[in-house]
C-alpha cells in the first residue's frame, strides 16, 4: 500500500525538465509538521533488468540529501529508486520507488530499534524486502544499536565473533533484539577465492587476506558464492550434520577445465564486446538461483559446468547491447554454439482502470518457454517503460501492491498498452478496548486458500488507527491479524473480512496471561 500523496511540480521549462531530472519531496512529522534537516538517501533501481541474475548486481550508490526548514528536498536523477528518509532524533520511512519529475510527501514515523545480540558494535547490511520478495538494499550502519523504518528486512552482520544472517520484521517505535546463536560454523579455503553472501555481493566472508571466516546460527544455513577468476559457484551452506561448535567447513577449489566443464562458442558478438553466462535452477514454484556464473574469453568461449544438480537448469546469457539468451541446460554440449541477438526495445505503456497512468509499477516481459531470462522495468510519471533489447515473442505481465495483475500475450513489436484493474480494497481501523484508535500496530492480510499472491501482506495503522490494502483478489477467504506491544504486553486481534467489503473496526486485546486471586489465597 502507498501512504503518500502525490503534490504538483511545477517546472520552468521543458528543456530544464530534461537536462535537470529529479525526485522531489516533502517530509512531515506524525504530527504534521515540517520536518527539517533530515537525511535523505535516494538508492536508484536499474532502468531494466534480469530478476534472476539480481543477487549478482552490485547496489549502485546511494544518492544523499537533506531537508530544509519546510522540509522539503530535491535529489537530481533520472532514476526512480528506494527512498529512504531519517533523522538524528529517531523518526524515518521508506517509500520504495519514488519517480523523477514526481514529488513525493513521506510521512516519519518512529522507526525500529535493533540489536544484533551484543554489545560490540556490529556492521549490518539491511535490504527492505517488498511485498514481491525483491530485495531494495539500504545503506550499511555500525554501532551496538540501528535504527530502521518499520517492514520486513533480510539482514548480513558482522560481529567480532563471525557474521549473522536473519529475516525480520521491524515494527514501528519498538526495539528488538536477535536471539543468541550459539551454533557456529567455521569457513576455510582450500585455495584463495573471494566468498560473498548471496543477494549481497557487498558482503564479503572471505577473500584474499582473509583465509577463513566464522558464521554464526541462522548464517550457517545462508546461501554463499565463491568467486573464482574462471567461475562464480553459489555454495549452499547447511550445518545439520555439524552442529558442534568447532565445526569446520572447507570450501573446495574451482573444478579443472576438464569433463566436469563444457566449452561453449557464442556467435554474434563483436570481438571487444564480453558476455557473461549464468546457469540457474528453476524450482516448481517458479523461484531461481544462480549456480555458476562464467566470463567469456578473448575467443567468445565460455566455460559451464556439466550437471552440477538434477533438476530445471538453464543457461542465461547476457552481453551489453543484446537480448538474454536462455537455453534449458540439458541441450547443450562440449562445443555448443550459441547465437545472441541485437533485439529491439520494447515501449509499454500502463493505465489504470480509470485510464491514468500507472506510475511505479514493474512490469515483466517473459519470453516464451525460457522464463528464467525474464525481463523487469519500472513504469515512469507517465505510465511507460521500456524494457529490452528483447528477440523472442513472450508474455508481458504487470503485478502491482496497489492494482493487482494484467498479462498480455505479445508478439515482435516496437509498443503496447496494459491497463489494470484496480480489484478489491479492504479497510478498518484498530482501536483499544475503549474504543480509542492505535496507531502504529502491525495488520498482516492473510488468505489461507492461498489464491492472494504473496499469501501475506502487512502494513502499520495510521496516526488515526486505519489502514487499506489494495489489489486483491475478489470472492477469496481473507483474515486480518492485528498486534502492537504496549508496556511489554502484547495487544493482538483477529478479525474475518467481509465479503461486502464493508468497513472493519479490529479491537486489540491484552492476550499476556493476567494473575488473578483465587480462593484460600492460592
């Protein structure tokens, strides 16, 4: 759900609009004042890109700003992105994709408070995980305390005694604080290589000068990859059978050029221009993950492991300027030719159902029968994307928080329109026991028949206790869960939603067992 409204821009011109891009903004307090001088860190999305390949994508630099003493900011760039906005006194928030040429207002709210289990200072890695299961990495913090805005977060630490991994999810004003983990796992190297946590390449474990590396509970179980000047391997890391605390796990050396590799010629490239080739595994329920990733040559060559796994395999090509390639890995050999081409780029244009742009929405382009080489694009102010070079006829599918999901069919051609259907919206309001509206408590929508894609969404209260959510689907069982702890006490509810979409009033009750005088004093 989106809790800002957009205000007008007003432009000098035509030309400055196009030489001068930026996200603008205005930021107030939950009291509706003007806040000033807080920071404001853009983190830009890529134009397009390969969802598959995204946990080998470098984040690109965050772009800094501050309020001023209307709170008001401006962030020159052509880019949309992750907006994330706080201040030295503990307020902050997260808009997760902001347009240029679009102002924004963002309402702070006191934000999380979070340990990482001592009271060493710690370097944390966050990524804002939105209702998709995208990862939108936010700038590393230190100390023995962080502050983030209220969601749901994947996490990498460093502790002196080794790195922590988790998945948590933050609410609002409160502090937590990640439980010990006294199972540790102790990574060494057979031959030095470059080990990074997967999904964050900014998180290396190990590297040239440092030959071994401890991970520490939940970390054990964490997808690695270790780098090689041939070969990326993703090492997937499980400690069930080494639970005892001197548990050493050595990381093997990178296969020889011999049976364990095929050879693979690529045609249609320019000799100055690399590629590189992905294999991923595809599992039934559609999610991938890397298993090698190799460079190619000066002679186009590039070398791929043989059957490192059973199962759905594929091989993704990529090279700046053409389309992605993905062939099934069980049709290929030892001197396979592969032919990549220049595409064409593809305009898309999405409306509402009331035929307004639809502004921020990612829309996928998935080739026939090679879906892992999906391609995803962000819809600018004016509702339109592009997305390629594209060479195959495929489907174009748009699924948006707010107005849930459009799909086209789509052969080779230069534009199209999607319009989407802004679906059903449920709304309540979570009051105490008095009657009273709370704000800040956590509602998680849940649909047990699993029709509601993803099957969980939450969002907080607002200042007078209401929340929505959009883009759902209509005649399916919802139920509402409601929580927020007041004085270390835990205030939850429960609530069906109504099929006539009627308006919910969610009570909160005390559910902490309550001591109680019995007969005899006892």
């Amino acid at each position: 759900m989106r809790k800002h409204s957009c205000i007008a821009l007003l432009l000098a011109s035509a030309a400055l609009a196009q030489k001068q891009v930026s996200v603008q903004g205005i930021l107030r307090d939950p009291k509706g004042a003007a806040v000033t001088d807080a920071v404001i860190l853009l983190q830009p999305c890529e134009a397009s890109f390969l969802p598959a390949l995204a946990g080998y994508v470098l984040p690109a630099p965050p772009i800094e700003s501050h309020s001023n003493a209307r709170g008001e900011f401006l962030i020159p760039s052509a880019l949309p992105g992750l907006l994330l906005a706080r201040t030295a006194n503990g307020l902050g928030a997260i808009e997760p994709m902001v347009m240029p040429s679009r102002a924004v207002r963002m309402q702070l709210m006191p934000m999380a408070e979070l340990n990482c289990g001592g009271k060493e200072p710690c370097t944390l890695w966050p990524a804002w995980l939105a209702f998709d299961g995208t990862r939108h990495h936010l700038p590393a913090q230190s100390g023995t305390d962080v502050r983030l805005p209220a969601g749901t977060y994947e996490i990498w630490c460093e502790l002196a005694e080794g790195f922590r991994w988790q998945r948590i999810t933050l609410s609002s004003g409160q502090q937590s604080v990640l439980p010990p983990a006294p199972d540790r796992l102790r990574l060494t190297q057979s031959e030095p290589s470059i080990v990074r946590a997967f999904g964050f390449p900014q998180v290396t474990l190990l590297d040239l000068s440092r030959t071994s590396s401890t991970l520490l509970g939940d970390a054990q179980n964490a997808e690695l990859t270790a780098e090689w000047p041939r070969l990326l391997l993703s090492v997937p890391i499980r400690a069930a059978s080494a639970r005892d605390k001197a548990a050493t796990l050595q990381l093997p050396g990178p296969p020889p050029a011999t049976d364990q590799l095929f050879s693979i010629q690529l045609s249609g490239l320019p000799e100055s221009t690399s590629a590189r080739a992905f294999l991923i595994a595809q599992s039934s329920s559609g999610t991938r993950r890397v298993l090698a990733c190799s460079t190619s040559n000066a002679q186009q060559r590039i070398l791929v492991p043989c059957t490192p796994l059973a199962g759905d395999l594929w091989l993704i090509v990529t090279a700046a300027g053409f389309a992605p390639l993905a062939v099934a890995h069980s049709t290929i050999a030892n001197d396979t030719v592969l032919t990549l081409k220049t595409g064409r780029t593809l305009s898309c244009r999405v409306l509402t159902s009331d035929a307004q742009p639809a502004v921020g929405v990612m829309v996928d382009f998935i080739p026939d029968d090679a879906s892992p080489a999906t391609i995803r694009s962000p819809t600018n102010d004016l509702g339109i994307t592009s997305l390629g070079p594209i060479a195959a006829t495929g489907m174009l599918s748009v699924t948006d928080a707010q107005y849930g999901t459009a799909k086209q069919a789509l052969a080779l051609s230069d534009s199209v329109t999607l319009k989407l259907d802004l679906l059903a919206i449920v709304r309540g309001r979570i009051l105490d026991t008095q009657g009273k509206p709370i704000a800040l408590a956590t509602v998680i929508l849940r649909d047990p028949t699993g029709k509601l894609v993803p099957a969980e969404r939450a969002t907080t209260s607002d200042t007078d206790g209401t929340f929505s959510f959009c883009g759902l689907p209509e005649d399916v069982l919802l139920v509402l869960f409601a929580q927020q702890i007041r004085e270390g006490k835990t205030w939850s509810g429960r609530a069906d939603v109504p099929r006539d979409g009627s308006f919910i009033n969610l009570t909160l009750k005390n559910e902490d067992p309550q001591l109680r005088p019995v007969p005899n004093g006892h």
